[in-house]
C-alpha cells in the first residue's frame, strides 16, 4: 500500500507541474502576440465585480463561450490548484493557506500581466480564482474524508 502512495502522490506532483506550466503560459505568455511593448498599453480593473457583471450582461452579444471562458475559466482553472498541493504537501491541509496561496498566486500573476502589459489587472480574476482555489480545497477534504471513511471502516472489519 505504501508503495500505491508513492505513485499516486508522483502522479499527482506530475499533474501539478504540467498544470502550473499551462496555467502559467495560458494566463501570461498566450497574450505575447503583440511583442512591441511600446504599442501595449496598461489594462486594469480595480472594482470588483465590474467585468463579472459586463460579461454576465453582455453575454448574448459575446456569445456564451467568451463568457464561460471569462468567468466560470477563472473559477474552474484553480481547482486543481487547491485540490493537488495539499495531496503531496500535508503541510498544505488548511483552508485558510489554500485560499492565501490561491490569493496571492492570482495576485502575482496579475501583477506580471500588469507589470508587462500581456493581459488584464482585475480583481475580478483575483476573486474568481481564489474561490477556485478554495472549492479545490475542499473537493480534496471530500475525497480524502471519504478515502479515509472507508478504509478506516475497512480496518476495522479485519479486527
């Protein structure tokens, strides 16, 4: 069995990696088109729930995918994040450091978004994410109370 955990917890680390690489490239370099930074311009959004609500509105004229993508994307895309770092990081078993990690990873990435002009600053993004994170959170309290419920139970029948 203890041999199974390792595999499972590689797995996962795995999967953490080539997430974070995706997330990464998705959030930062994918907008990298434009490589003049002198034709950029500053792009921000300081009040939240201002493009929730514009995408929410607009969404027959956007079309449905632009604002699933907008904003049900930025809630979906950090799940993981809060569901695999606590996996392989049993330091990492707390709501409250999941929601601060999912925070400040989403602050970070917006910042560079912001810093080099290759995306938006919203902190619409910032909240969407950091829920995210924390239904991550607790999509593995779920599978990791339940995992632990039946096998406890099932020890306990051996007895």
């Amino acid at each position: 069995m203890h041999d199974k955990n390792k595999r499972v917890k590689l797995f996962c680390l795995i999967c953490f990696v080539v997430y974070m690489a995706f997330l990464i490239y998705y959030l930062i370099f994918s907008d990298c088109y434009d490589r003049n930074m002198a034709n950029r311009t500053y792009r921000y959004n300081l009040v939240l729930f201002r493009e929730i609500r514009r995408f929410w509105v607009n969404r027959a004229t956007l079309g449905f995918r632009v604002m699933f993508e907008n904003i049900f994307g930025n809630f979906l895309g950090f799940i993981p994040f809060g569901f695999l770092l606590p996996v392989f990081f049993k330091k990492m078993r707390s709501f409250a450091l999941i929601s601060f990690l999912s925070f400040d990873f989403t602050l970070m990435i917006e910042l560079v978004q912001l810093v080099f002009r290759v995306g938006i600053f919203d902190v619409d993004d910032i909240l969407l994410n950091t829920l995210g994170g924390m239904a991550g959170y607790l999509l593995f309290l779920a599978a990791y109370g339940g995992r632990l419920h039946y096998y406890g139970r099932k020890a306990r029948k051996k007895k």
